[in-house]
C-alpha cells in the first residue's frame, strides 16, 4: 500500500505537529531539531502548533531561531493554547 494520485503534478504534502519544545542549550528538544531537519531535507511544508506557556518559558536564542524558521516560508505555527491539557 502507498500514496498514489494521478496527473503530472506530486502531491502537496504539509506535515503537522503540535507541542513545539524547546531545550536551553540546542534552542529545540531534540526530537523537534531531527523534525525540523526531516522537513528542511524532504523539501516539504510544515504547520507547528505552540502552547503559550513554553513561548513564556523559552529564551530569546530559541524564539529568534522560531522566527526565523517562520520568516524562511517553509515552518508555519499556530496557536495550540496556552496550556496543555488540564494545567
Ligand atoms: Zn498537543
């Protein structure tokens, strides 16, 4: 089994992923800097959701690097709440 469409153009392909992460030395959790890659390697598009209060909580390195991936037309980010879950 495997994606199949028909026509001359490929698939529009948009990853989307919500709980954006980040981590004080490498600015992502690991796990979002190999998601990140993943989308800048396959040429794709990627919708990221944000919970407010880990923006609150990150420091300026990291959302200088989140804005510059939104700036760069490939990563967008939307609002996922402030809180995660019953906090
Ligand atoms: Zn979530």
């Amino acid at each position: 089994m495997g994606l199949s469409f028909s026509g001359s153009q490929p698939p529009v392909v948009v990853l989307k992923a919500d709980d954006l992460s980040f981590a004080p030395d490498t600015l992502l959790s690991e796990r979002w800097l190999r998601f990140v890659r993943f989308v800048e390697e396959r040429g794709v598009r990627a919708s990221i959701g944000v919970i407010g209060n880990r923006l609150e909580e990150a420091d300026e390195a990291a959302l200088s690097f989140v804005r510059s991936l939104a700036e760069g037309g490939r990563f967008e980010f939307w609002n996922h709440g402030y809180t995660h879950g019953k906090e």
